[in-house]
C-alpha cells in the first residue's frame, strides 16, 4: 500500500470542482486542498490516470503528490480541529 498526499492549487473554480471530485473518490480531504490517500499500487494509477485524462494540466493548476515513508504516522501532529468546506461525499479512508 502506498501512503500520500496531493495537494492542488489552481485559480481555475472548473478545474478544482472535477479534481476534487476525483480525489474524493480515492481519498480523504484533510484541509482544503489536501488530500490523504492509502492505496495499492492499481488504484493509485487509476487515480494518476483519472487526474491526467479529466483534467487539462497547464499553467493554472498545480498538482505535487507527497508519498510518505511506512512509518508516517507516527510523525502526524495535528494542531486544532479548524473546519473546512463541507463535504459530503468524501469517502473515509483510516491509517
């Protein structure tokens, strides 16, 4: 299984509606345009494949995936429980 993250930033409203839809498909939203993920290794590039075909990627989005180490989360700190945008179709995923 493969532990990461993504994180998006774009200034497009369009663009960040259909990958957050995608991402939440796969994945849970930590912050607003943070997102975790444990996946095996076929569903992770069904999610890269789904990202890079949907998904028009040019110079108004920015996608950076963040793979974590085994042991990852044993050095999560999370500080606060502030709440972000609702979400309710976010499928959970727990680590």
């Amino acid at each position: 299984m493969n532990k990461f993250l993504i994180c998006v930033d774009t200034s497009d409203p369009k663009k960040r509606q259909k990958l957050n839809k995608i991402l939440l498909r796969f994945g849970e939203r930590v912050q607003y345009s943070v997102f975790e993920f444990l996946l095996n290794e076929t569903d992770e590039l069904k999610l890269k494949s789904q990202i890079k075909t949907r998904i028009k990627i040019d110079n108004t989005i920015q996608i950076n995936i963040y793979y974590l180490p085994e042991n990852y989360i044993l050095k999560i700190e999370r500080l606060g429980t502030g709440n972000i945008a609702p979400i309710t179709d976010a499928k959970s995923v727990y680590f």
